[in-house]
C-alpha cells in the first residue's frame, strides 16, 4: 500500500513539473524578440559623379545631374532609376545647377575657355537660352518663374533687378555698390538678402525689400560667407569666418538677435531636416582628416550626434528625404547615405 503511495505522488509531482515547463515556455514564446538594432553604416546610393542633388517635391526620390550635364532621377531606396531627356549644354562643362522652388524649369552654370556661361532650361520649350553675361549672381524667385540679379552695366554700375527666368521683361530694384554681390532671394518672395563674396574684411550682410527698394545692413560685422534661409522668411543660418574655419550663426528678424548654433561648417556642408525645424551638418572629426554628422533641433538648439563614420567622409550638398540623410561625398564626389 505504501509502495503505491510513493509512485502516485511521484506521477503527481513529475506532471507538475512537466506543466510548469509548457506554461514557461508558452510565456517565452509569448514575449517580444529583443532582436539587435540594425547596424548604423554608409551606402552609396549613385556610382558616379553627381553634381547639384536635390530632392523631389513629395521627397521620394533625388534628382542629379552627372558630370557630362545628364540629368537623372533615382528613388530614395536606390530603385527606379530613369534618365529625364535633356538636349545637350551649348557649350562648356556643368559646373553647378540652381533648382527653383517648384516647377521644371533651372538654371547651369557652365566652365568655358572663354568663361563661365549661364543657360535657362525651358521645360515647355525643351531647350537651354542663354543668359546675357552682365548676369551676375541671381536666384530663383519662390514661384519658380522669376530671378533676382545682379547686373553690370558697361559703365561699371551695378543694379539688382527682377526679370522673367529668361531675363525678359526686367526691372531694376535697387541700386548697387559692388557688383560681387551675392543674392539670396527670402521664401517670402519680398526681400532677398546680399552679400560680398570678395570682400577680404569686414562683408556686411544687407537686406533689399523688393517693394521700397530700401537698402540695409542686417549683419554689420564679421568676414560672412554663404546663408541659408529658413522656410517661413523669419530666420536665416549664415556663416562667419572664426580663427581658421567657420562657424554657423541664425540671425532673427522678429527680435534681431543672433543665435551661435556652436557649429564649425560651411553653408555647403549643411542640410535641413523635418521641414526646417532641424539642421544637418558635416563638421571636422577630432583626430581625422574626415567629418562627422552632427543634428541640431533649431527651437531647443539641443546637438548631437547623428553619426560618427569609422572612415573617412568629406561631405557637401546634405539633403534629408524620407528619413534618411544623403549626402556627396568630396573624396570622390558620388553620392551616399546613411543608413539606420
């Protein structure tokens, strides 16, 4: 009797046992996968030259030119690759393209034994029209149609004015001290802010309100060098010579207060993100020849990093579209980004 005892209560305690590993592993099996992050790393998205990268109007995909004046499209993800018909540049070789806010149409710069040339590319024409050398620096007005410019005249006057994208229809804004001047058109379409871009001291910013024609200085001190506005009009980013390099600065009309963003870059080697609200920069790596990426939220200024490359990465023309940051890179000027 006892012995049948002892084997009862044995069965009872190994099925206890036996139910208590199915219900742990039902509870294991139940539980999320704690599965490792994917690691952070550099791709490239285009395996050739790419000059003046910009994003398309949804941030879908990136639009390009090569280094022979071709112009591509190509998906974020690296799909889809399609060339976009163009007829062949005049004459020299692409140097840069100014893309406007909206619409098919833009602007080359191109590199001639004889001198830099500018073109108009009519879309709805299909072809490229020469701009009138006296054109100087210009810029795409926000509705995509019209330029501001800066025009030397044969008597060594200098105008800034306003014309159709082909220089047709024109009318002078503003007189003009120097004909270096830089022109940097606001979102707003009102007022565009200039520049020297050969001043060897001391290079005010000035402020031109297309309506008054008034003529101001905005930032009076400082070696300046390149700015960016921010969208809305309010708040521009600009660059101003510091020991050796560069450092960023965001000047604000509202209060007219300006801002150290603690940054050591150019205006080429920044980016915007998140609709303006945050900036993108590539900034010297202690220790290295190469740059590191760094993300600065432009209403708490908080900074940090956003990815520190084990090799060497020169970058320039940052752009950020669907959650990813492209970028060329200097050392071989193709085109990368970084994936997360």
């Amino acid at each position: 009797m006892n012995k049948k005892i002892i084997i009862l209560l044995a069965l009872i305690i190994l099925l206890s046992f036996g139910m208590g590993a199915i219900l742990l592993l039902n509870k294991k099996q139940d539980q999320p996968s704690s599965a490792e992050p994917a690691e952070t790393s550099i791709k490239k998205l285009v395996d050739e030259v790419v000059v003046s990268p910009i994003k398309s109007f949804d941030g879908s995909a990136i639009w390009y030119f090569n280094a022979s004046g071709r112009l591509f499209r190509i998906s974020v993800d690296g799909s889809g690759l399609t060339e976009y018909p163009l007829p062949p540049l005049p004459k020299g070789s692409l140097l840069q393209a100014l893309w406007p806010e909206k619409g098919g149409n833009f602007i080359v710069t191109t590199s001639a034994s004889s001198g830099g040339t500018k073109y108009f590319y009519d879309d709805q024409e299909k072809k490229y029209v020469e701009l009138p050398g006296n054109i100087q620096s210009l810029d795409w007005m926000p509705d995509g149609e019209r330029i501001a410019y800066v025009w030397k005249a044969g008597d060594n006057s200098q105008q800034l004015k306003m014309a159709s994208a082909d220089s047709s229809g024109f009318k002078t804004l503003a007189d003009l001290f120097w004909p270096d001047y830089v022109v940097k058109v606001s979102p707003k379409g009102d007022e565009a802010l200039l520049y020297r871009s050969e001043a060897s001291e001391t290079n005010r910013i000035y402020r031109v309100d297309f309506r008054r024609g008034s003529f101001e200085p905005v930032i009076e001190s400082g070696r300046n060098s390149g700015m960016l506005w921010l969208p809305g009009g309010e708040k521009f980013i600009f660059a101003q010579a510091f020991g050796s390099g560069q450092r960023l600065l965001m000047y604000n009309f509202s209060n007219r207060q300006i801002t150290d963003l603690n940054l050591a870059a150019s205006i080429d080697k920044i980016g915007l993100g998140d609709g303006g609200k945050t900036l993108y920069a590539a900034v010297a790596k202690k220790g290295s020849n190469g740059d590191e990426f760094v993300k600065l939220e432009l209403t708490s200024l908080k900074q940090e990093t956003h990815y520190l490359p084990a090799e060497d990465i020169k970058a320039k023309n940052l752009l950020e579209a669907n959650g990813k940051l492209y970028f060329v890179n200097l050392i071989d000027s193709k085109f990368y980004y970084i994936a997360k």
